[in-house]
C-alpha cells in the first residue's frame, strides 16, 4: 500500500475550504441584493462541484479516480443546482429560512450570515472530505469503487425521478391543492432526500477504495442526518402538515426508507 501523504491532503484541504469560503461570501451578497437567502440551495450542490474540481486539480492521486469522482460529483451537482434554480424562479423565500429568519434578534444580515451561510459552508466542506482524500489517495481495491459508482448511479435515478414525477404533478392544474402520492412518492415522502443521501454514500465507497478514504464515514453520516432531521426532511415536514390530507399521507407511506404503502393511494 502506498503512503498517504498528509501534507498533500492538507493542500487539498486547505484550497477546497478556500474555495468553499469564497463561494458562500459570493452567495451570501447575491441572497442580500435579491433579497432571497434561498438562493444557497442552488450553490449547494454546485460547491461540490467547484470543491471536486479544486481538489481534482491540486491533489496528486491516481488520476483515474480524480477523474472518476470529479465527473459523478459534477454530475449529480450540476443536476441539482439547475433543478433548484428552476424551480426557484418566480418564488418567493423558502418558508425554511422565513422560519429562520423570524427567529433573529438583531440585524437579520448578519444572523443569516452566521445561521445560513457559515454553517451550510461548513457543511459543505466536511461532507466533501471523501472527494478530497479520493484526490490524494493511492491504491484502490476495485470492487470497493464500483459498488460505490452503483450505488451513486441508483441515487442518482431515484433522485432525479422523483423531482420529474413532482415536477409534472404540479404541471398539471387538475393537481392544485392535491398531495403528490403518486409514483416513487408513494413508496417514501422523500424520494430526493433518499437518493440523495445514496448518492453519498455511493461517493463514500469510492473514497474508501483507497486508505485513509474510510475514515471519512462520518461525512456521509453527516449527510444523511441533514437530509432526514436538520435542514431537509423535517423542515420541510413541518410546512407540509398544514396541508389538508398531509396527515393521511403520512399515515400511508414511509417517511424515508421506501416500502410499499400501506393503503392504497386515495384521492
């Protein structure tokens, strides 16, 4: 096994931070003239990308692998950045953040700043860690990676469908007013949240091909708890129960995990 260079990672790291600060400074000035801090979405899934690229640039490991990661990263982030941008156009704040911002006390700027903007860069950095070790790591156990690149492949689809399946819901103005149960919908509430979190974990197994990408576990254990309980699915859980027929919705299908409903789907 060839050695991990820690000062190399260290160099990744660093620019990868560096990258990440600047991004959110960027952000956070455009969310303030516009008056949207929503807009931080969009840069989510396009700062994995801009960290992939960096990382994949700077680092020195096997090629093959920055390559690989860079391309799914992109991939998967530039997806979702135009998928949110999209949907975003002709919107008004996330009902999220109005919740946030009611609950400062002083300049709401600089509450959004610190509540906002630091933390989903810190965020971004730590769970960007098994792409930053990938650009620095050596031998590979190949099994290990195409596991990963299936598993980010299954994400990836269950993902992007399920935004198409509510996409075209909502298109459709004999659905005003109605929940979306229908489709991947009806299997879990949060088909996004769930293949984002296997897409993840998909990157993981890539990371942990080579020594010391397992040690980065907790960054898709990060992810998955963003997704499920702290910014995704919980908060937006707590908007939708003001829904009418959201509580049978939530009687009949799984809140993450797909299975089967329990009932059949009901008008």
């Amino acid at each position: 096994m060839n050695a991990f260079d820690r000062s190399e990672f260290l160099t990744v790291s660093g620019s990868a931070l560096l990258a990440t600060a600047v991004l959110m400074i960027v952000t956070a000035l455009v969310g303030s003239r516009i008056g949207r801090h929503s807009v931080v979405d969009v840069t989510w899934g396009g700062g994995f990308v801009l960290i992939a690229l960096v990382s994949g640039v700077v680092g020195t490991g096997e090629g093959w692998r920055r390559l690989l990661v860079t391309v799914i990263v992109a991939v998967w982030g530039l997806r979702l950045a135009w998928h949110v941008f999209r949907r975003s156009i002709g919107s008004g704040e996330d009902p999220r953040y109005e919740e946030l911002l009611s609950k400062a006390t002083g300049n709401r700027t600089l509450y959004a700043l610190r509540k906002i903007y630091l933390t989903q860069g810190v965020a971004l950095w730590f769970v960007s860690l098994p792409i930053q070790v990938s650009a620095v790591a050596q031998s590979s156990v190949p099994v290990t990676v195409v596991l990963g690149v299936l598993l980010w492949a299954a994400g990836l689809t269950f993902e992007a469908l399920g935004d198409a399946q509510l996409r075209a819901f909502k298109a459709d103005p004999s659905n005003k007013g109605r929940i979306m149960d229908r489709g991947l919908w009806s299997w879990t509430r949060h088909p996004n949240y769930f293949g984002d979190a296997c897409v993840w974990w998909g990157i993981f197994l890539v990371a942990a091909s080579a020594w010391p990408g397992v040690l980065t576990v907790l960054s898709p254990v990060a992810m998955t708890y963003f997704l499920v309980f702290a910014t995704g699915a919980r908060l937006l859980e707590r908007s939708m129960q003001r829904r009418p027929g959201y509580a049978d919705y939530q009687r009949r299908t799984s809140y993450f995990l797909p299975r089967p409903p329990k009932s059949p789907r009901t008008s």
